[in-house]
C-alpha cells in the first residue's frame, strides 16, 4: 500500500509543476476500486470443468430428469441442447441406456456487435433441431414407427423460430407412450447472480405473461397433455469459477451479451454482491420443467396440469360446454313420474 500512495504523490507533485496549459492531457489517479480489479485473479478451467455447475448439482438435475422425464434403459432417446454444458453423455452413462442416442445442436444464431457494443442476433435458417424434426416428421409414414420414446430439451426454446410447429414436429417423433421434457431458464424467473446489463436483457425478451405461459400455450395449441413445474436446484462453487463461467458465456444465455458487457458486468459484481463474500458462494437456479404427452383419451380435451395437483381439474373453459342427451321413451316416463311426484307434493302441502 506504501507503494501506491508514494506513486499518487509523485503524481500529485508532477501536477502541481506542470505547465497550466497541459495539466487537462493529464491522466487521472488511480482508484482504489481499479487495484482491487488487477489483484482479483480468474484462473483457467478446463472445457469440461469450466461448463459445470458440480456433481451435486449435477446429481440433483438427473433425479428430476428421472421424476418428469421417466427415462428407461432401453428407450431410444433424443437429447437436443448446447454444446456447453451438454449433458448428454452423462445421461447416456447415468441411466445406461442400451440403445444409440441422437444428439442434436439446437440452432444458429450468429451475433454482430454494433457501435454501441450490444451484440445484435441474426438465426441461421435450415439447421439445427428446428430443421432436424421438420425433415424427421414429414418423412415418417403414417404407419410408420416414430424413432424416439424420449425427447429432452435443454436450453433449446429461445433458438426456435417457430415453436409451436418445431413442438407439433418432435410430438410427431414421438411413440404414442413417449414423452417430451423441455428444461427452460425464463429470464424473469433466474435467480443466478448475474451483472444488471444481463438482467436487464434476458428480462426484456419476455412479454407481460408469465414465463411458463407461451410455452405452454404452444403445446396446448397441437392438442397434447402438458405438465410443468418449478425446480429450484443449489450451487455451492468457488466464486473465481462463477465468473470464470460468466467470462466463458456460460450459462448458454451468455451468448447474447458482448465481451465489453460481460468485462463491465463481472468488474460490477466484484465491487458489488461477491466483494465480500468468501472464497465460495452459494446461489440456486430456478428452472421451469414442462413433459408433453401424446393426448390420454382421443379427441378429447388435453389436460394441463402442475405437477402435483389433482388430475381431475377441468380443462379451462370446460365448464362453458353446453351438453345434449338425447331423450328416450325410458327416460321419458322416469321424468314424467318424478313431475307427478314432485305436484302431488305440491297438492299436499296447500
């Protein structure tokens, strides 16, 4: 500390003997928050161990996989998500699945920084899973076998163009027992420690419904058995590893926001909510889980449902469906007795 007040002296007394007229071509001092930033050490992670939030986490993600995704050994599995923090193969290892697995990149998007340092997106058509199910589904027959028992997306909806039509493909695919698992991170939801530039983003990319809704409502649109709920998993990590991830544009949301941002955004979080925290921190990450069936009864009105609730709530707007029985003599005469019935009742009372 000696050390930089004697160069904020020198500094001082070179000011004061400076010519009047150069003293605005004068750097400024030095902060205390700047020598806080140099001392503040990332180090280097591996590519496998720097996409990770830890095997605890990990552990806690496969047991849900398992609770709404029911994924058996020897179903033929499809899993579509970023190559950051792909979690396919240790999926195929978790739940030893004894068939080939497909694994598929969810789309293209390419981001040009503008002039004011925002990355602007532009998606590059015809690849990705968008295109992958497209192809799938109009090839396979109508008496065909649909290729996959399980489908899983993570991290995947915000890369659709189209969801409701990339959704009714990938039910297509779909055997008549399989099941459709879609893990989301909606922005207004996220409670992972993240600068205010980033909050401020992924929170202006939704509209005023909730964060569930217009997922859900994409797959109450083709007609299938929707249930969804909300996980809330911990993080224990060093805090140097978190912004290492955050420097590595992890989480896969990352991607949306420029290098000058995420330099701006992880010198904010120093200086603010990890200043003082210790070498570790602990957060959590709150993820929107929602399973696609194939409809129960045909024709009939899809259930939507939260996880956990009873089974026998009604459809929304079932209880505005007008009913007709047809009348038939047999009925006829019941009702006509229970009218005889109900006048003499009537007659004895007055």
């Amino acid at each position: 500390m000696s050390s930089n007040l004697s160069v904020v002296k020198l500094g001082a007394a070179s000011h004061r003997n400076a010519d009047p007229m150069r003293r605005t071509n004068q750097p400024p001092f030095s902060v205390i928050t700047e020598q806080y930033q140099n001392q503040l050490a990332i180090p280097a992670y591996d590519s496998e161990d720097i996409y990770s939030f830890g095997g605890v986490y990990e552990d806690e993600i496969f047991k849900l996989i398992h609770k709404h995704l029911e994924l058996d050994t020897d179903d033929r599995f499809a899993y579509v998500g970023s190559h950051k923090g792909s979690l396919a193969e240790k999926i195929k290892e978790k739940f030893c699945l004894l068939k080939p697995m497909v694994n598929i990149f969810p789309g293209l998007v390419h981001y040009e920084e503008t002039s004011s340092q925002t990355l602007l997106p532009f998606r590059i058509s015809h690849v990705g899973s968008e295109e992958y199910f497209k192809q799938l589904a109009e090839k396979l027959g109508k008496d065909e076998t649909p290729p996959f028992d399980k489908v899983l997306l993570k991290d995947s909806v915000e890369h659709f163009s189209h969801p409701g039509t990339t959704f009714a493909h990938i039910m297509r695919t779909l055997a008549p027992l399989g099941r459709l698992l879609i893990i989301h991170r909606p922005g207004p939801m996220g409670t992972l420690p993240l600068f205010s530039e980033a909050c401020r983003k992924f929170e202006a990319e939704t509209d005023d419904e909730e964060p569930y809704a217009r997922i859900i409502k994409n797959l109450q649109a083709i007609n299938v058995d929707v249930k969804w709920d909300v996980e809330t998993l911990r993080i224990v990590m060093p805090k140097v590893k978190w912004l290492a991830m955050l420097k590595q544009k992890f989480p896969p949301q990352m991607e949306a926001i420029s290098r000058t941002q995420i330099t701006t955004g992880i010198r904010e979080l120093t200086e603010g909510m990890l200043k003082y925290q210790g070498e570790e921190v602990e957060f959590f990450d709150r993820l929107l889980f929602v399973t696609a069936t194939h409809p129960f009864v045909e024709n009939g009105f899809p259930s939507i449902q939260r996880c956990g609730t009873l089974e026998t709530q009604p459809y929304p707007c079932v209880d505005q469906v007008r009913y007709m029985l047809k009348v038939t003599p047999e009925i006829r005469r019941l009702i006509d007795n229970i009218e005889e019935k109900r006048e003499g009742n009537h007659k004895l009372l007055f």
